[in-house]
C-alpha cells in the first residue's frame, strides 16, 4: 500500500483535555486522535491494549494547525496525518469516529499532496472568545462562556479592540515571559458584538502568540469594566510588557472557529 497524505477537519469539547498538544500522563486532542488511527492502520483487535493517550512513540502523527490550551475548544481545528491504508476517506472518518470519544469528532477528512502541512501552510486563524454578562447565567452550555458578575459596556470595548487591529508587537499579550521570537502578528479584525445576553470578541490574524487571545479579551473586559481606559490600549502595544495588560481570560470562552489555507 501506498503512504497517502490526508487532511482532517475537527471539532472538540475541549473541557477534559490538556490540550492539543502531547502530556506526560494527560489526555489530550492528539493523543486521542493517534490512539485511534494506530488502531486502524495496524489492524488491531479494539482499542483496548496498553496505548496510552501521551504515547508519543507511535508510527502515526497527526499535526495540528495549531496547539490549543488545555480547555479550550475548537469548531473547525485542521490536522495533517501520513497514513498506509486502503480505508477511502470516508472510510477512515467513519472508523474514527466510531471509536473517539463523544467530545471529539471527525468532520471531514480529505486526500492532500504530499506537501500539505496542516501548521506550515495556515495562512492565519480565527478565533471567537464568548462572555456572559446577564443576571442569569445560562445553565446547559456554560462550559463554552466566561461569566462576568457586571454589565459590560461594550462599546468601549468595542473602540478598544480597534487599537489592536494591524501589524504590531503583541509582547504585552505573550503569556511566555521567555519568549525569544518576533512577537509581530497582524490582527486582520478584532469585532466585539452582544447578542442575547452574550458579548462575542472575535479576532481574525495572521498568528498568536502563546494565550494572546485569552489577554485581549481579559483586557478588553477589564475595559468594559471601566477599570481601564479605551486609550491605554495604544499604550499596552508600545510598553511591551505583559504585567501592564489585563489578566488572561478562562480558557472555557475560547474556540477555534476555522484555519485559513
């Protein structure tokens, strides 16, 4: 059989898991994924021998787009994987999906050149942050919403988050103080709405430093807040300093909403 190059599309509850990326003795989204498709390819009896979801060491490896944070979630996270099996696409989405767990789950999964590679050729990300500012807090989907005890004015927010639209340095929104690398991105748009008790920030870029997301919209409730001006968002870009911006936003109320090629 011949190795082919397949390119998947998938949604996760990202709740339970640390991650995206490999941990020692932790479940995460690529552990899970490998587990599975170790199985399919090497014709195993289930799933029930000793590979765990941290083995690193298996024949199979599904590159993500990108590394999510532990409980963060995604609609639409795009992987690459080389596999040798005679499974059609279908085939091998409907295998694994079979076998995932119910927070996961497989959407498309299409053939690829040989070159396609899921984090080297992303053009950007979109990403959508949801708060919940209402007196009463929805109950049934409130692992996919940061709650705020206060009305936010989001129409500050609103002119704040227009700041940050454009190429700039993010360093105030690292949440790596280690970081040696050009923390330059380009935020192609950044939109604040309300709907129905809810407020979405969602941003659009070229690339994201390590929680970047999570600080800007800890930044911008803080100015929905009134606890910090529309204006020292300028400021925050200029300091280059993380202490400066605000805190970083639960993981919960972040989702990957789509990888751009």
């Amino acid at each position: 059989m011949e190795e082919k190059n397949f390119r998947l599309e998938i949604s996760y509850d990202g709740t339970r898991y640390y991650g995206w990326e490999h941990q020692p003795g932790k479940p995460t989204i690529q552990g899970k994924l490998e587990q599975v498709l170790y199985h399919m390819c090497y014709d195993l009896d289930g799933l029930e021998t000793s590979v765990s979801d941290d083995d690193i060491d298996l024949p199979v490896e599904v590159i993500g787009a990108g590394r999510t944070d532990a409980g963060v979630h995604a609609r639409e996270m795009t992987a690459s994987v080389k596999l040798t099996t005679d499974f059609s696409c279908e085939e091998i989405r409907d295998y694994m999906n079979r076998y995932l767990p119910d927070d996961i789950a497989v959407v498309r999964v299409r053939e690829a050149s040989p070159r396609f590679h899921a984090r080297y050729n992303a053009k950007g990300k979109t990403y959508q942050y949801t708060i919940f500012d209402g007196p009463v807090h929805p109950v049934f989907n409130r692992r996919y919403y940061t709650a705020v005890p206060e009305n936010l004015d989001e129409a500050a927010m609103r002119k704040a988050a227009e700041y940050l639209v454009g190429e700039h340095d993010f360093r105030s929104f690292c949440g790596n103080s280690r970081f040696k690398k050009s923390s330059v991105r380009t935020i192609e748009s950044l939109t604040v709405r309300r709907s129905k008790g809810y407020i979405y920030i969602t941003v659009k870029g070229n690339g994201f430093l390590q929680n970047m997301v999570r600080i800007i919209a800890g930044t911008l409730i803080e100015v929905g807040q009134h606890k910090r001006p529309v204006e020292s968002m300028e400021q925050l870009l200029l300091v280059k300093d993380r202490k400066q911006a605000g805190y970083t936003a639960p993981a919960k109320g972040l989702c990957l909403l789509k990888v751009h090629y």
